[in-house]
C-alpha cells in the first residue's frame, strides 16, 4: 500500500435537494475510475435513503440478471483489471472517519473519494463533515426558490469554513444544471452578476436540461448514462457537457 498517497475528498453538495448532487457524484466516480485510470470510492452518506448504495444494488441485480450486462461487466473488468469502486455508508456525522478509516485500510488508497451528503446542512454532522472535505461542487438552477437556497447554502459555507484556515476545505465552486437551452440568456446573465456580487466562483461548464441524466441500467436498454458499474456511454456523453464538467473539475482539484 501507498502510504504517501493522500486521497482528495470531494463533495457534490447543496442545501437543495432535487438538483442532481447524488447524480453528479456517481457520473463523475464512474468516469474518473472506469475511463480515466483513477481509483475512486464513494461515501454515500445520505441517510437513510443512502441512494447510491441503492443504485449499486440495482445495478448488480441487473448485470447478473442480463447477459448482455453481465458480459459488458465481464469485458470491462478483463481490460481495466479493477473492480467495482467501493460504495461505504455511512451518516453525515461520520462521513469523514468513515473515508478515513477506508483509507487506513485499503490495500490501493483512491486518489479521490467522494460525499453524497444530505440535500440541508441543518442535518446533524453535515457542516462538520464539510469542513473535513477539500473541495465542493453545488449546482444550482434557475429556479428562484432553488437558488436563493443554493447561494445562501454558498455564501455561509464560504464564509464559515473557505475562509476559515483551521478548516481543510480549499474551495466551493457553483455550476449551472439543468440549463434549458431557451433560456441560457438574459435570465442567466442577470443571476451570474448576482453570482459575481457575492463573490462565488462559477464554473463555464453548464449542464443542459436533458433526460439522459436520468438514465440507469434496463433491460433491454443497451446504452446506460448513470451507472456504479459501467461510466456514461460515450453515446450520450455527446452533448451532454459531463466530460467538459469533470474536466473543469479535475482543473479546480489539481487532479493529476
């Protein structure tokens, strides 16, 4: 084991639910350990639906039920020799010693693990596992409810642990999901001024409204997007901004 390897932790985070966190996370998981040569694991620590636990468990159900799946999965495995990254429950406030302790353990450390936390920073441990993390990616949309919580979830994490320098935490950054290609406007120029305003880095990716998002392993559905066990079809990767989003990612992160 490479003890002197130090895992990046990274958080898709916001204090609104329903805005693709938990999808972000596992797109982006799959992609930089099945594509891009790095191990990844995940703390899924969204209790108690813990839904990334629940989309390997389908996943797995699926792939021994299908053989085209099983023989993709079988395919897969032959070419990259790594497993299935790890998925570890756990709750906001142990979400840290949780990735910690599968650090101290593992026999191949990851080079980046990533938090699916609760969708409100009122949940008991979630500012505290926050601070333990080196970056957070928010997104946000267009909603006015959704963003008026998305930037004061922003503004108070920024405050209170990026600039904090006893906190790990080296930086929060916002990106647009959910973009409806009709409006990527005036409406957005006004909401990315306010952005600017209250000094929050936004990222240039953003990601388009699209139902590909959605999309898990079916059968008799031979192209998968979101997925633990396979990264994004290549197919459906083709528009939908997920590649120029992790790379702007791995940018922030210094990923090397």
């Amino acid at each position: 084991m490479d003890n002197k390897k130090t895992p990046l932790y990274v958080a898709f985070s916001t204090q609104k639910g329903g805005v693709g966190k938990t999808t972000f996370t596992v797109l982006a998981a799959s992609y930089l350990h099945y594509l891009k040569g790095y191990d990844v694991a995940v703390v899924d620590c969204d209790y108690p639906q813990h839904s990334i636990a629940a989309l390997r468990k389908r996943d797995a159900e699926q792939v021994n039920s299908d053989e085209y799946y099983k023989l993709m999965a079988f395919d897969q495995f032959k070419r990259l020799e790594k497993r299935a990254y790890p998925v570890l429950c756990s709750s906001p406030e142990n979400a840290i010693a949780t990735a910690d302790e599968y650090v101290a353990t593992a026999t191949t450390v990851p080079d980046i693990i990533f938090f699916d936390l609760p969708g409100t920073v009122n949940s008991q441990g979630v500012i505290n596992s926050l601070s333990g993390v080196d970056y957070i990616f928010t997104p946000i949309a267009a909603d006015r409810v959704v963003l008026e919580s998305s930037l004061s979830f922003a503004v108070a994490i920024n405050k209170l642990l990026v600039k904090n320098e006893a906190c790990r935490l080296k930086g929060l950054y916002l990106f647009w999901n959910m973009v409806d290609g009709r409006e990527k406007t005036d409406l957005y120029g006004v909401y990315d001024t306010t952005i600017r305003e209250l000094e929050l880095p936004l990222m240039k990716t953003f990601i388009p409204d699209t139902k590909r998002y959605k999309k898990e392993l079916i059968a008799d559905q031979r192209v998968v997007f979101r997925s633990t066990l396979f990264p994004a079809d290549r197919r459906l990767v083709r528009g939908s901004n997920l590649e120029e989003l992790i790379t702007e990612i791995a940018y922030h992160i210094k990923l090397k």
